[in-house]
C-alpha cells in the first residue's frame, strides 16, 4: 500500500498578516502589502516599493535572547515555524528522533551582511558582532529552531531561488518516504530587501518601477506588467506519513500528493521560451500523485509580473493543461514575491483554498495580454468548491517545482 503524506500544520508571515488565518482572511479579501520601503532609505533608487511585514512582534514568538542572535529572515522563519508545530500537536518530546526540519531561503543573510559592510565602510562601526555569520547563514534558521524546541531528526537547508519553498517540501516528503523521519517541518525564510539587492535586480530590468502607485505596481499576467516586487517573510507547514497522523489523533489539514524538481539548463535569470522544464515538472508531479491533468481544480501560479516569464508560465500550463485548464491566480499581487518563503506561504493558500472552496484572487489585473489567456481570477476571490490543487515555483537558474496538494479523504 502506498504510503501517504499529509500536512497537519500551517504557520505564515507575510505582508498582509502574520499568522495562517490573518493572512488567509487577507489574500481572499483583496489586502495588498506593497508600499513604499521603509527598512533603509530608498529614495535615490529606481524602484522604491515593496511588500514589507508590517505586523511582526518577535518577542511573540522568540525569547530576547534569540531575538538578538537571529537576523530578521530566521525570525520569520521560526515564528512561522512556531505556529505551524504548535497547530499540528506533534509530540517532540516523546518523539524528537522521528522530526526533522527542513528551511528554504533564497537570499540568506544578504540584508545584513550589505548593512554590516556599510557601517565598517562608513566608519560607523569599528568591528563587527561575532553573531554576524550565524546570522547570515540560511542553515541557522533550522539549527535555531532544533535547538529552541529540541528536534534531533534529519536537517537540510533547500536553496534553489524562488523555488525553494517547493524544493523543501519535496525534500521533507522525500524523507519521510524513505523512512528517515515520521515527520517533518518545512520552513521558510526571506528578508533580502536591501540597496543591494534592489540595485541588482533594478538593473535587471526585473523590478516594478510603478513607485508612485504602489498597490498596483504588481500585476501579474496585466498587459501592462513591468517587473515584480520583492516582499519579504515566512511560511511553515508540517508534513508527516498518514499512518503517524492518524495513530496520533492530529487534525489532518490536506495530503501533500506530489511534487517534482526540474532544471530548464537554459539561462542563468531567463526561463526556457518553450516552457520545457516548467512544462515537465508540472507531468512529474500529476504522475507522482496519479492524476490527471483535469483532475487539478485550482493552480496557483508563480506569475511574478515580469514582461517575458508570464506568457511563457501561461504556454506551459496550457501545454500540460490542453484547451481547457483550470482557474489560475498568483497570489503576488497581494504579498509581492516572497522569494524561498513564497512556494510555502503559496502551498497553504492552495490548502485553505481546498478547505474553504474559496480561490484567491490575482490583484492588479486590468488589461488583458493576448499571450496571457488563462482565467486568472482577476482581484476578487471566487466560491469554487474543488478537491485538488496546484503550485508552481520558477526560480533563477532555470529551478522548477510543482507541487500538488489533495482534499484529504
């Protein structure tokens, strides 16, 4: 008998909420993070908006002590983290050899480490904190969170661009398929908004440059599209065997019923012009969960808002997909993009979007793109009771993931 992976708890920190059920309630009533940047001074920028989190009180979550040892993405992932292993009741105690972690962050510790050389630089500092490497490393989000809740199963640490949230997902289900764990805690983190960072992809041609009219700056699969924006924050789900969920009693949110990686080894930022890789690991992950392509009821899309990665994210869907392909929103417009922690914050809108028949709608979107023809859900959520849903996550480098989430029966 197959063995089945099931998700027993959810924790998100986002820019429209902290705390599963406050960022849910947003997303589905049409709340948009983005706004003019507010952790350092952008005014000498190109692009001077993104998606912050607004509502994050550490201290609700962390002792003063971490507080103090952990630079802002690992706070996001472990106050995520926090809610999500609190939600699922797993015994840790009785059973700390059978969890494990899982963290996925794209950029790290970049926001410190950019602002730790500008004090040396400027003068303003003479040295620098001996907790400065620990907080840049993306493995001491996971470590911090062993050691404050005493987990001694397996730990990896997921980097893989925008699609590392996914990318954690399929490593925790991975292992506990392989026996190495009954249970596992996927966790992610993100605060890369720094001048370096946004310099960067400012340059690229990447960024929304929409800086006086924020909340519509991101506008996924719009004609009028013009780069996404960068949001920072944290998700976390508990993924754990059926068999363990139900000898334990837990509440059992939805079953994580396939998942897939693949590489386009095309460009280094662009993604593949045919969509192949996209376009594989979507077939990779309906083969996993032994589905169909008309048996998926929602997908939420990776749809970032960029000129060139939109149309081809809309061709590989209706590649997979055929002439009649589901309703697809990206959840970007409201959040920005949330870079390692978006494939898990977008995982869970799939999950409530399951458990409420509730689908989130993609905000922003005005004017019609003819390369862009999907239905979109455009800005207002729609009652739609389905069973199955799907997330996408196309990330630097040519990275995919898919990941299909099912009604638990």
């Amino acid at each position: 008998m197959k063995k089945r992976l099931v998700i027993t708890g959810m924790g998100a920190v986002t820019p429209i909420g902290t705390g599963t059920d406050k960022y849910w309630n947003n997303l589905i009533h049409g709340e948009c993070g983005v706004d003019h940047i507010t952790r350092f001074d952008a005014s000498n920028l190109p692009v001077q908006i993104a998606a912050e989190v607004k509502d994050f009180e550490p201290k609700n979550y962390i002792s003063a002590k971490l507080i103090r040892e952990m630079d802002l993405f690992q706070q996001f992932a472990f106050a995520a983290a926090t809610e999500a292993l609190e939600q699922s009741g797993f015994p840790v105690e009785e059973e700390s050899q059978r969890i494990g972690i899982v963290m996925a962050t794209a950029l790290n510790g970049t926001s410190a480490t950019a602002q730790t050389q500008e004090e040396l630089s400027s003068g303003k500092a003479k040295k620098v904190s001996p907790r400065f490497v620990p907080k840049i490393l993306g493995n001491l989000a996971a470590a911090q969170f062993s050691i404050a809740k005493g987990i001694h199963g397996p730990s990896y640490t997921i980097n893989t661009a925008c699609s590392s949230g996914g990318d954690a997902l399929a490593m925790a289900g991975t292992m506990i398929l392989a026996g190495q764990a009954d249970a596992m805690i996927v966790m992610g983190g993100e605060n890369g908004l720094c001048e370096v960072t946004i310099s960067s992809l400012a340059q690229a041609k990447a960024l929304s440059r929409n800086n006086d009219n924020p909340k519509a700056a991101c506008r996924p699969f719009d004609a009028d599209r013009d780069g996404f924006i960068m949001g920072e924050g944290g998700g976390a789900l508990i993924v754990e065997s059926e068999e363990h969920a139900l000898q334990r009693g837990a509440e059992i949110f939805a079953e994580l019923a396939g998942y897939a990686n693949t590489s386009d080894g095309y460009h280094v930022t662009s993604p593949d012009p045919e969509g192949t890789g996209a376009i594989n690991c979507m077939r990779l992950a309906l083969s996993m969960a032994e589905m169909k392509p008309e048996d998926i009821g929602y997908i939420n899309a990776h749809g970032t808002s960029t000129p060139l990665g939109d149309p081809i994210e809309t061709r590989a869907i209706k590649a997979v997909f055929g002439q009649n392909p589901p309703p697809v929103s990206s959840t970007k417009g409201a959040t920005g993009h949330l870079m390692g922690a978006g494939g898990i914050t977008e995982t869970i809108a799939c999950i409530q979007a399951i458990r409420t028949g509730i689908l989130p709608p993609t905000l922003g979107y005005q004017t019609p793109d003819p390369e862009c023809d999907l239905d979109y859900i455009p800005n207002q959520a729609r009652e739609s009771a389905i069973e199955t849903a799907m997330s996408n996550a196309l990330g630097f480098g040519g990275q995919n993931s898919s990941i299909i989430i099912r009604k638990y029966r």
